[in-house]
C-alpha cells in the first residue's frame, strides 16, 4: 500500500523544498511540481506529486492526527492489565 502526505510549502531551494507536516519539517523534491512558499502539496516517497487546495489539505491533516490517535488508543487497550 502507498500513501502520500500532505504538507506545507515552507521555502524552496531550486529543485527541493522544506515542508512542514505538522513541525516535521523535510527536505522534498519539487521538481514535478511548480512550487510556492505556503502552499500545501502531497507528498509521496519525499517528492511532491500534487499542489492541494488547503481546506481539503488541512481536512487530510486532521484525518491522520484522527487515525493515530485511534491507533494509541486501540494499542493502549490492547495492553494487558497487570
């Protein structure tokens, strides 16, 4: 299964951007792409594949923050009580 993250655009450099996901923020390859600072693209394999609209970015951002929360949540469960 593949998945491609979105971020934001925080400079570009050429070739490469720094992205922010969420205070992680990475070097990615823009070279598909016609980046610009503030913008949100989605990421695959550390190279932007897609400028995103920001309202369907941010809802993709919150659905991931959703899943890992239910994540600790089910792992926590799934603890045996001493």
């Amino acid at each position: 299964m593949c998945i491609a993250i979105p971020g934001k655009i925080i400079s570009v450099d050429g070739q490469h951007a720094q992205v922010d996901f969420s205070g992680n923020v990475v070097k990615v390859n823009v070279g598909i792409i016609t980046p610009e600072v503030g913008k949100y693209v989605l990421v695959h394999a550390g190279c932007a594949i897609e400028v995103m609209d920001k309202d369907k970015a941010e809802e993709l951002i919150m659905l991931f923050a959703e899943l890992e929360e239910a994540e600790a949540e089910w792992k926590e469960q799934a603890q045996p009580s001493d």
